[in-house]
C-alpha cells in the first residue's frame, strides 16, 4: 500500500512550501530596498503558490480540503522542517535559508519530475521552472553578502552555521519511503542529499564562507516543532479561525 | 552621503517582432541584480521576450531643443583615437501619453557618442523625434534566451488581476451599510 506513503511526500512538500513562503511574506513593506521587496513578495507567493500545488494533489489523492489542512491543523499535525518555521531574522539569514531550499529544490525537483506518478511528475516540472529563478536569486545575494562589508559577511557566515543543521533535515526520509523509492515514485533522500551537498558546499566555499562540518539534522522527524511554529500558525489561521454571527465571508 | 543604489534603465521587448523599448527604471547594486530586479518589477504577469538594463550614466541623451542648440560636436575630437564599436540608438517618437516610450530603433558603429548620434540621424532621423538616447553596446546586460524559460515563462499562465478584481472596497461599503450598528469600517463590523 503506497497511499498513505505519497501522501505523507505531498503534505511534506506542500507544508516546507506554504511555510517558508509564509515566513518570507513577513518581509513585504520591510525589505532592505524597495526592488528587493516586490522580489522577495514574489518569491513569498511562488511558494504559497506551489504549496498550493502539492495540497492539490494532495486533495486529489486522498480527499483532504487544502483550506482545512492549511487553516485548521494544529502545529503537531504539521509536517515542515524546521528550518521553515524559524523566525525571520536579520536579511542575510533569510535570504541564506531561501538559498538553501532553492538548492534542494534544484535537485530534488528533476528527479521528482522524471519519476513514476505523473500528475507529481508534472507539477514538479512546472514549479522548477520558478526554483531555477529563485536560485539565481538568491545566489546572487548569498555571493554579494559574503563579499560585500565585513559586516554583511558577519551576518551571512552567522546565519549559515545556525541554519547547516537544520537544512540537513530536508533530506530525512519520511515514513513509508522505502516502499516508494524502489518503484521510482519519490527519489532516494539520501541520492538527493548528495546532490545538494556536491552543490551547496562549493558555491559557499567558493564565495568566502566556512562551511560547517558533517552534523546531525536538527530534528529526526517532521512530527517535532519549535514553538516558533505555533507563533507563525496563531497569527496565520487567527482570521480562518474567527467565529460568531459578526463573522460574514 | 547618498547611499542609492544607482539606477538602470530598463528595457523590454514583449514579442521577438517588437523593438526594445523603455519601460521604466529600477535601483540595483550591479548589473545582474538590475536585469533580476527588471524582470520581478516589471514581468512577472504581462508577455515578455527578452530584458535589458543600462546603468543611467552610460546614457547619452539629447532632446530636440538640445540638438538645436548644441550637441556638442565640438567634444568628439577628444575621443575620436578609439576603435570604432557598437552603440545601440533609442529615439522618443511620439508624445501622445499612451505612447510615450522611448524606443529601440538599430544599431550604429562609431567611436563615440556624438559621432554615433551623427550617424543615428542620418540613418534614424526621419519622422519625428523628440529624445534620442546612444548607448554603448557594452553597457548593456541582456537577457539570454537560455534565461527566457525561468524569467518570463512562469508569468505566462497566471492570471493577472486588477486590484478591483478583488472588489474589496465595494464589499467594505456593503458591509458598512448593512452593519446595524451603523458603523463604517472603524464602526465595529470587523
């Protein structure tokens, strides 16, 4: 039985999506500049729009309403990395842990899109498109910021060693996978962890960062939170979640 | 201290039979993040083929008044040693406002500005003109057709709305008038 193994692929691709994008959204009207801002907005509603995505097939599989597992889960129900859910922080952390998801996504991505079930295989394909953007993007500040002032190095180098161990959570297996990978409907987690590190760790190098040595993911499975995750749902499901005759939509 | 970022000029072709023409200007801190800053302020929804940024201070720039008064012929001696190279020619040719751009018109070779403007008249000057733009070819980051799919295809299948698409204030009114208490939005109906 390989439902509930997809299922638990889609809701952990739709959630890193909508929560990073939601994460990234706190920056509209606050970017550094006012180019910076329409583009990172962009970027905020990209995700959102592939998280909207993967909740569509999602839905399509096994009947979940997106709106309902979007505004009315609890956060133990969620199923992100934590890396997502951090709060914000300074410019060069943000922009650092969009590089690194982009980065994951870039190959991730062709590998879900050359895989066995079509309608994954398809959206795969459609959102790269816009992830083969976002990287350019992002590399583009990671690579300014760590050239730039000794400051703005400070600030990219601090972020990358806070952030390192958390991004490895990205490539843990999910429950089920085993059963999902022989038959080419998801890649091998550690195939895509591979890819990203043979990816990552010279263009970081590269630019003048230390990367971290080899550690441990932050957390072992999607099923733990920080309590940042909690913050960022009470504010985001707060209007969802009105009630009383006053409440008209 | 002015702490801008310095301002590029921004050009987009929206179909391959079109000329490039100005669409507007962005601040960046060096020319890639101009042509990405291009692309997310001005193309994320409407049709576009190809992008290119020019820092502002690689524009020569002459108006009709300007021309009549003095183009400043006398300056070109001072280069004129230079190997002959590309300037691309941008001329204003219409001031009725839906038409206002100022618009990719070909290509000279020459060894200076004034000397490219030269030549941009004779080849270009007919019908009217009321700006003409030189720039040299060199100060021009395009974009690259390889950059096309990721920088203009995903505007091509989404929708792009209105803000009154969402007709927000006209669902607030009726809000408001229907409130028994009485209220307007600050009246307590949120």
């Amino acid at each position: 039985m390989t439902q509930p193994a997809l299922s638990a692929q889609l809701l952990a691709l739709a959630d890193d999506e909508l929560i990073l994008g939601h994460r990234d959204s706190e920056w509209t009207g606050h970017a550094p500049i006012l180019e910076e801002d329409i583009a990172f907005a962009n970027i905020a509603q990209d995700e959102i729009g592939h998280a909207s995505l993967w909740y569509g097939l999602l839905r399509d599989l096994d009947g979940h309403d997106p709106d309902r597992l979007v505004f009315f889960r609890e956060p133990a129900e969620y199923r992100n990395v934590q890396m997502v859910e951090l709060p914000r922080g300074d410019w060069a952390f943000s922009m650092l842990r969009q590089y690194l998801f982009d980065a994951a996504e870039a190959q991730r991505l062709p590998l879900l899109a050359a895989d066995g079930y079509r309608p994954l295989a398809e959206t795969a394909a459609k959102i790269l498109t816009e992830e083969i953007y976002h990287l350019r993007h992002t590399q583009a500040w990671i690579e300014r910021l760590a050239q730039g002032t000794q400051e703005s190095h400070r600030r990219v180098q601090a972020a990358l060693d806070l952030l390192w161990p958390y991004a490895l959570q990205l490539f843990q297996p999910l429950p089920g996978e085993a059963k999902l990978a022989p038959r080419q409907i998801v890649p091998e987690a550690g195939v895509v962890r591979q890819a990203w590190l043979q990816a990552v760790v010279p263009f970081l190098s590269g630019v003048g960062l230390a990367v971290p040595e080899p550690a441990e993911p932050a957390a072992a499975s999607r099923e733990a939170h920080t309590p940042h995750l909690a913050d960022l749902l009470a504010d985001m499901q707060s209007v969802a979640r009105l009630e009383g005759p006053e409440v008209r939509w | 201290m002015d702490s801008q970022w310095p301002r590029y000029e921004v050009f987009e072709q929206e179909r391959p039979d079109q000329p490039h023409r100005n669409t507007g200007s962005v601040h960046a801190p060096d020319a890639e993040l101009a042509l990405q800053n291009a692309r997310d302020v001005f193309v994320r929804r409407p049709e576009c083929c190809s992008l290119w940024v020019v820092p502002e201070s690689q524009i020569y720039s002459w108006t009709a008044e300007s021309l009549q008064a003095d183009p400043g012929w006398e300056a070109e001696t001072i280069m004129l040693m230079l190997a002959p190279a590309p300037f691309e020619i941008f001329k204003k040719q219409s001031q009725r406002q839906s038409e206002t751009y100022v618009t990719h018109v070909g290509q000279v070779s020459a060894r200076t500005p004034v000397e490219a403007l030269r030549q941009a008249l004779a080849q270009f000057g007919t019908g009217e003109a009321y700006v003409w733009w030189v720039v040299p070819g060199r100060a021009i980051l395009r974009s690259q057709p390889g950059d096309a799919q990721s920088f203009f295809g995903p505007a091509r299948d989404k929708p792009y709305r209105s803000p009154n698409f969402y007709r927000v204030f006209t669902q607030m009114r009726e809000a408001a008038s229907s409130d028994p208490a009485g209220g307007g939005p600050q009246g307590g109906a949120a």
